[in-house]
C-alpha cells in the first residue's frame, strides 16, 4: 500500500464531485487510508467536503474524521445532522476521540447528539471524559480497555476480553482488578498465552503485582508524556483519587502531545503565536507573526530614544559597532534561554539549582566574551580604528555577553517559577530585551571612554 | 512504584559504594526502574560507575546500559572486559541495540567480544545490522520479532511464538510469511487468539493479506517517522529489496527519532550546534555556542564596514533607526524560516508549490511591511523627528520586511533541495544575513531621501 496522494488525484475527485460520480470517488477512496483521505477532504472546500465524507461508508467515514485540521473538522460537523453525527460517527469512534470531537459542537446540537447515542455504557464515558480539563491525563485518556478480573480463570478472561476488546485496536496491556475495580497489576496478552498452562488457571496465578506505573486523571499531559517516554511505556493506566482504574493512555496519545509540545517551543522560539502552519490564509498568519514583529518595533524605537539620550551627533563614530553589540547581545541571550527551556521540559531530581546554573552560565558566559572581545580587539586595531572607539567596543561587547547569558539564564527560570511558558522568554523577546540593554551599555561604556581617551580626529580607515 | 529520585539518594550510594557496602546499594536499586538507575549513573564518576554497574544483576544492568547518555556509556564500556560486555551485556539485549553499542567500542575489542558471542544468530543479526548507514530504516530496526508460516496452524503458530517471542517486551503484530520469507500479511495477537475457532485453523485463513504499509531497509529515518506518526503505525516490518521481511522498528524507536529531530531543529533555531544540554561542561557548552556567536560578530563586522562606507559622520541621524530596522528584519526573516522548516518536516504532495509558497509569503509580508511602516512614520512624526528620515525609516522597513520574508522562505528551500538541513537557515544565519541587508538597504534608501528632502538643521526632537 503505497502513499497515492497527487494534485491530479484532488483535482479528478473535485471533477467526480462535481459531476456527482459517487462510484468513481468510492473506488478510489477504497484503496486509500483514512489519514490519506483526511489530507484530501483539508484542501476541499465545504460543500466538497461534505458530499465526500457522505461517501464513505460509515466506519471509515468516522476514521477519516478523526485525521481531518480541526477547523476542517468544525465545518464539516456542523454540516452535518445530529443523527448522523451520533449513530454514524460517535457510535464507530473510541470515547476519548469522540470527547474531542463533541466539545467543539454547540452546546444545542451536543445535547441532540447525546441523546441520540444508543449505547448508554459509551454516552456516560463520554460526559465523564469531557469533565476532565483539557491538558491533563483525564482529557487525554480512553475509557476503552481490557481489564480483568483477579478471580477469573484464564477461559473466562479470554470470553470476556474477546466483548471488551471487539473495539480496540491494540490490547496492549491488560489490566488486572479486584472485586471494587482498584488496579492491581498488569498481564500482557503474550504472557497470559504463554505463561498459562492450562485455561483453568486464574488470572491472579500470572500477573505482575505492585510495580504498576499509574498516573492520576489529573496529571498534566506532558508530565504523562515525559513518564511514558522515560520508562518506554505503551500504555499507561489512569487512576482516579481512589485507586480506582478509569482509563488508559496509550502512546500514540502521548506522542501527539510530546510533538505539539516541541512544535511549540520552536515556534515561540521563532516568534509565531501557536498553532499556524504553511497551510494557514495569509490572514491567519499575519495575526500569528504580527505581534512579535511589534514586540521587536517597540523594542527598535527604545533604543531610538536610548541612541538620542547618549547624542550620537556628537559621536557618530559609535554607529560603527551598534548592529555587532545588539546582534552579539540577542544571540547570547536566545542560547542561554533555549538551553533553560530544553532542561526544564526535562526536570530530574538530580538537575543543578538555580545558582549551580547561574554559574555554569557565567563560565560559559566568561569565556565566549573573552574570545569574543578579543577578536573584536584585534580586528579593529587592524583595520586601524581609534583606539578608544575599539577599546569602548571590546568592553562593551564582554559586559554584554556576561548580562545576556545571565539574563537568558535568569528569566526563563523565573517565569517558569511563576507558571509561565518559559518558551516565552526564547525568541524576539529576549532579542528585544538584549538589543535594548546591549546597545545602553555600550554608549555608558563610550560616553566615558571617548571622553578620557578619544582623540579629536575621527577617521574609519 | 514512584521516582525515588534525589540527591541524598546519590549522595548515599556514593557513600556506600567508597564503604563498598554493596547490599545497601542492591538494595536500594532493586526497587528502581533501569531508566532511574541510568540517570544516578550519569552523575557518578567513572570508578564509581563502573562499581555501581557491578553489584547489579546481569539483567538489569544490560538495561541500565541502554538508558545511559552517550559520553558516560563509553567510558562505562571501556572499563569493562570484553567478556562482560558479550556475555553479560550483549547477549541479554535486543540486536538493535547491541548493534548500537558495539558500534562505539574500538575495532580490537569488537572482534574479541564478537568472537565471545555464543549465540550464533544474534552474532551474525548484529554484524548484519552493523552494516546499514546510520540514519536508515535499517540502522533503526530490530531484529528481534515474531514471524509465522501461512501454512502453520494456530497451535503450531502458538508455539513457535513461545520460542521467539521469549525475549520480545511487546509482540505488536505478527509477520505472516510464505516459504521463502516473504512478507504475506499481519496478524495480531488478539485477531489469532480471538478470530480463531480451533487450534487447527491455519494462519493463512486468519490474515489481512495485502495491505501491510512497509519500509525498505534504507528508507530515512525521518521519513519512516513520519509514516508511522500519520498512519498510528505502533511497528512496522522492513523490508530489503527484495521485498524480504528482515525487520521492524517499534513506535518507541520512532518516538526517539521526533524527539531528536524536534531538538535538533530547536537547537539550530537558537543557534546552538546538536546535542548539547545543561548538564555538559562549560567547555562543551562554550564549544557548541561560540561559533554561532562568531558568525553573528562576523556579521557586525560586515554592518560596521557598510556603516563606514555610507559615511555616517555626514548623517548621524541615521544611527537612530539602525537597530529597529535590523531587528525586524531578523525577527520577519526567522519566521518565514521556521515556517518553512516545519512545512519541509511535514511535506506531503497535496503541498503548494515553490511559487505558490513565495507568493503567499509575498502577501504575509505585504501585509507585515504596511502595517510596520505606518506605525513607525506615524510614531516618529509625532515625536517630531525629521521627515525626511522617518520616510527612510518607513520605506526601508517596508522593503527589509517583503525583502527578509523572501529570503527567509527561498533560503531554507534551496538548502533542502541541495540536501543540507533547512534548519541550519534559522537562528543566527539568517538573522545576521537579514541585519546587514537591512541596513544597507536603510542606507541606500536614506542615502537618497536625506539628500532630496533633507532638512540642513539636524535635531532629535
């Protein structure tokens, strides 16, 4: 099965639409995955959108749905009716997905959409999977699961996983609990085959007790994300307050959560509100990129009124090196910045503190200005600069480095201490904050500089 | 089970390993997870380490291993003789990852612990892994799987699965295979178990024949990612070209590939070379950042000639919007990039097109440069500064930002197209390459206008 995605295929679908040849269009889609159809039914428009998905016979029709952008997704839900949005839809997908899905509809249409849903077992998961807040582990768990009972015989566990399991698409774990439901361990499928002798032995004679790795329904999603990835685990149980086994996440959930984590960082670290891509109307994306580059303005007019304050007019020689200081300065402060927001987002126990990475950060920060204002030394002496102008420029770019690595340090820390992003701290904020601060420096530095050492002359080269 | 993790913990092993109080230390360790073991390792010393290695049991500690930072695992291995390394480590973990390990010790001592080797199999698996270009599906799989006759019945099928699935964590999915080898079709542990009625249907009756997404032995890394993140692939079978099963990656491979892959990019976008974290020395850390830093000053340089020869002696005015314009420039250039990176990570054929891409950054831009450019010939008017050079500050913004959105999406598109890492455009390359163009752009515009329209009387505010 190979990826058959083209522009002509699009354009042959739109044609088909079009001229309603619902055979075509059905032979097509049946050799292809619902992911694939997904990415199709994103570049259609709506009305397009809708008689595609129609199509589509009913379960993968709910498949496809689960892969589309979500705005895609709104506009195609709300063209559709209630009933084929419950019989249709929610009854095809798991109770998680179908928690996602129902939260974007209108508070109305959700009710219609209840209502209708046949199987109370799968609406009551649903109510109570859209309790949970969104970014911890109750919103992102399944209810669907196997779980057994200690009690019960190897053939009984069979019979009553072979009910349970008829929906999941992986077993990879099940799940072993007592009378009141509380977690007691686990048994992989393998090890239920091939460890029991006989059909006859009870469950509770196989499976590993007291070393289960849970997360609470509360847990925030990303410190899931960081459990399952440290100790290379597929599926993890979710207990409530009680002990009580409620869900699972397994990890294709979690690898979702752990790219959108990334794909986050790096765009603030690029100076792009959240959640645009290529894709996005130039509209979508201007608003997403605007506010950072007004971020940037208004940093670029403090410095205007910082360069008027120091009287460039009286020192024009100072222009030469403001561009190396605020660029140096901004460079410093990024790296310094990313580096905190990469060791946070993976915290041990065993990490430095705060002051054992302060001064890590000054040593690092010591050497780069060293080197850095040394070449700058050295090279402006070559090209026969004046010597307080090189000197001012030498001193200014060491103290620079020094401040930027130790704000770059400082700032994300405490933002995080404050429940902020520190990702915010990375990006044109930090440049912003170092061009302004960079550029004070160096004119306090030449001010003085130029006045006890300047020479009357002033030539470049 | 929860992390135990702290630094009294580390600082009593440390204790006790000096005491040589070995049962303390077993003690403690058996109640951790070889993921906690690891990252207490990381923190010792190499005399420690190895000491602490020893006291654990042959199984654990072949676990402990795989969880280890790169650095510290080498200079582990290299304290080991090769006898403990084939016979206690090797044979008790999975090929991949031994073909890993073994690829960093030096070439004496891989023939001696190859030669220790007594299972032939898993010798000559490693030696074949060991041959695949790092980077590749090939390099990434793991031999270890599960893999069944079409022609055997399920009892047959049962118990060959016994034998090799002894050493296998998760049995994800069964390969069918016909006589020669080749790939058939997959089943799952539950669709055998459950789909089947007797222990003498035969596996051919049982399988999705036909349909099994594959990769070739030399498919990217990347690439094979992202196949298994879009189609909720937990393992997929790889294939040599001859269309033989000798493999499959696991979704926790693939979840380690985004992962680097995410801090890769994020690393170049801060202008930090690969694979530093908080925890290296500051020599590291120094070595992985100063390059960046000089390739900014290099930038500097070039700005202070340009400043130098567009002689800002005559038109010191000009100073005051150097660093807005050098800013935006950077800031609107950083984004386009970044855009385009995660664009050319997620690529797919339903993609506009190199033009069509340019074109809609043309508008983003457009949109970006009218707004920015009112703003500032709006605010430095009503601060009173000089017309003609608020119209240099507008019209040179305008043109660095359509200019900078430009550059920064064609950049990163020809990188790739040449096989190198768009990444490498963001971060400090593209903000220095953006600085000194803004400003000889600033210079030229200004050039002119001060000329035309300029006042003789200079005065800020």
């Amino acid at each position: 099965m190979q990826n058959n995605l083209s522009k002509e295929l699009l354009a042959n679908l739109r044609d088909w639409i079009e001229e309603g040849r619902d055979t075509s269009i059905q032979e097509v889609l049946a050799e292809l995955h619902p992911a694939d159809i997904g990415e199709l039914i994103n570049e259609l428009r709506r009305e397009e959108a809708v008689y595609l998905y129609r199509t589509l016979e009913e379960e993968k029709a709910a498949d496809v749905m689960l892969e589309l952008d979500e705005d895609v997704r709104e506009k195609l839900l709300s063209s559709l009716t209630s009933r084929e949005i419950a019989e249709d839809l929610i009854e095809n997908i798991d109770s998680d997905d179908a928690a996602d899905i129902l939260q974007d509809l209108s508070e109305q249409k959700l009710e219609e959409v209840m209502a209708l849903l046949e199987d109370e077992g799968q609406a009551s998961d649903i109510i109570d999977l859209m309790t949970y807040e969104e970014g911890t582990a109750g919103a992102l768990m399944g209810k669907e699961m196997v779980r057994v009972n200690q009690n019960w015989t190897v053939a009984q566990a069979i019979r009553e996983m072979r009910r349970q399991g008829e929906d999941i698409e992986h077993i990879y774990t099940i799940y072993v609990v007592d009378d009141k439901g509380q977690l007691l361990g686990t048994l992989s499928m393998k090890n239920m085959i091939f460890a029991s002798s006989s059909m006859r032995t009870t469950i509770r004679e196989l499976y590993k007790d007291g070393k289960v790795r849970t997360v609470n329904v509360n847990t925030p999603a990303d410190e899931v994300a960081r459990v399952m990835q440290k100790y290379d685990i597929v599926a993890i149980p979710v207990v409530n307050d009680n002990e009580m086994l409620v869900g699972r996440i397994t990890i294709d959930d979690v690898m979702d959560v752990i790219q959108e984590e990334a794909d986050k960082d790096y765009q603030l670290a690029s100076g792009i509100s959240e959640d645009v891509e290529y894709g996005d109307s130039i509209l979508t994306l201007t608003r997403a990129r605007l506010p950072w580059l007004l971020i940037g303005m208004a940093g670029g007019m403090c410095s205007a009124y910082f360069i008027g304050v120091f009287d460039i007019e009286a020192n024009p020689q100072m222009a030469i090196f403001m561009p190396l200081i605020a660029a140096t300065g901004g460079n410093v402060g990024v790296q310094s910045a990313a580096l905190v927001v990469r060791a946070l987002a993976n915290q041990s126990a065993l990490d430095e503190t705060l002051w054992q990475k302060l001064a890590k950060e000054f040593g690092v920060g010591l050497l780069n200005a060293t080197v850095c204002s040394l070449i700058i030394m050295l090279v402006s002496q070559l090209f026969h600069f004046e010597f307080a102008l090189s000197l001012t420029a030498a001193v200014a770019l060491f103290s620079v480095i020094i401040f930027a690595s130790m704000s770059g340090t400082w700032i994300p820390l405490t933002l995080n201490r404050f429940g902020i992003d520190p990702a915010l701290a990375t990006g044109p904020f930090i440049t912003t904050t170092n061009d302004i601060i960079g550029l004070v420096i160096y004119f306090s530095v030449g001010h003085y500089f130029l006045r006890t050492f300047g020479e009357s002359g002033f030539s470049l080269f």
